[in-house]
C-alpha cells in the first residue's frame, strides 16, 4: 500500500537544521559539519532513521550520515535526528543516483544499506542499490579497505548480491542466512518488523581494497 503523500514533509525537512536538502558542492566538506572529525558511516535509504539514530546514541566516535530520496518517510528520521540532537548525526535528502554529485573521493569508511527495494523484475534490478552500477559509485566514495554492511529479509536480492559484490572485486567478510539479534543491536523499521512475522534476515558485510585496482 502507498504511503499517502505528506505535503508538509519537504517544509519540514527544509526547516531542520540536521538535514541538507539535495546538496551539491559539499563534496569532501562533510566532516566539517560535525563536531568532531572521526570515520563516516553512511545509510542509504534510511527510511524513518530508526537504525542510525541508535547507532550514533551508541557510537559517539563515529560520524553519522543517514540519506534517503524520499521526504515522505525521511521527514520522521530527520525529526528523531532533530529530537537526539546528537553531534554526530545528520541527514541528506537525496537520490543515491547522485551520491558523486554529493561525496568526494574516499570521504565514508562505512555504508549500510538495510533492507532495500528487491526490484525483482528484470527490466528494474539496476535500480537495486546492491546493483554493480552502485558499487563502482560506492567504490570511489569508501576510502581504502572501506566497509558495506547489507541486510535484507529477500532471498533473490540476497543471493544476487553476493554475486554483484564478488563480480565488483569486494571481499564478503561475513555471510548470515539468518543474522542472529543482539538485545541492545541498532535495527531498522523494516528489520523489526521482519523479525516479528519470523522472516530470517540476510546479511552480508563485505570489504573493498582500493590496491587491487
Ligand atoms: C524498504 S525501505 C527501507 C528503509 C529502512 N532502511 C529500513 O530498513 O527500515 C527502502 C528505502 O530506500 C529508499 N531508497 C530507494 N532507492 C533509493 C535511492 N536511489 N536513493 C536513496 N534512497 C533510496 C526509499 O525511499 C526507502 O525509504
């Protein structure tokens, strides 16, 4: 079912202080916007923040990006984001077709993609954001060594990734068919309410040495 359009979600999002509407020009600048400069993680597709906004609570030493394209559900993250009011997280509302429009080389170390669009259809699997067309872009954003973490509860999109990440040169470090979940783990909308219908959660965290260019 479709999400009824909230027209008052770009407004807001325009309003809040943690969130850069569609940036351009900040490429290599992101550091500059937090208080202290340490290790950038990325979310792509965060959704309504839920995830990230944890992570940043439990983790002060890393700097936080949560981006998403859509202002209807990301206007919830960037609220919680406004709401914790933390140093070490903000918001992007922007397209991952654009991610070399908004990062410079080598400026995240980590990116978390959870719980994409599967995009079964074939004519649709490039707008997968594990698609190939996205790692070679993720490739230059990560610095050397830089580190994706994907999870998702759909098993083609799974067993396809593992072959975009092999096929794109990244190392799988850890392969789960069904992640186990600590009590205290930072987890995503989606993720929870996966795990409450019994759905096994994928995972995947894989690592790409720039050397072997
Ligand atoms: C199924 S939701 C998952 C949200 C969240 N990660 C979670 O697990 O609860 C997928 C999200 O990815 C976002 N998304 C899809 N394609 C995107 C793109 N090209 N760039 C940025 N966000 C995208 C959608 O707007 C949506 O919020």
């Amino acid at each position: 079912m479709r999400m009824r359009k909230k027209h008052w979600a770009i407004p807001m999002l325009t309003e809040n202080s943690y969130i850069y509407m569609k940036p351009k020009g900040e490429n290599g600048k992101w550091q500059e916007k937090f208080a202290k400069t340490q290790p950038i993680h990325l979310e792509i597709g965060a959704g309504r923040g839920d995830f990230l906004v944890e992570k940043a609570r439990q983790t002060p030493n890393i700097n936080y990006i949560a981006m998403d394209r859509e202002a209807n559900a990301f206007v919830e993250a960037g609220e919680k984001i406004k709401e914790v009011d933390l140093p070490n997280i903000i918001g992007i509302l922007g397209d991952a077709d654009h991610l070399l429009d908004i990062f410079g080389e080598s400026e995240i170390s980590k990116i978390y993609i959870n719980f994409c669009n599967p995009w079964p259809k074939n004519r649709h699997k490039k707008r997968r954001l594990t698609h190939p067309i996205f790692l070679e872009v993720y490739k230059k954003i990560l610095k050397d060594n830089g580190e994706i973490e994907f999870k998702t509860d759909n098993d083609e999109l799974f067993e396809d990734s593992i072959d975009y990440f092999e096929k794109e040169g990244f190392d799988i470090e850890v392969l789960d068919r069904d992640k186990d979940v600590n009590e205290d783990e930072a987890i995503s909308y989606y993720e929870s309410k996966w795990r409450e219908q019994g759905i096994k959660i994928k995972y995947l965290k894989v690592r790409y040495n720039k050397e072997k260019e």
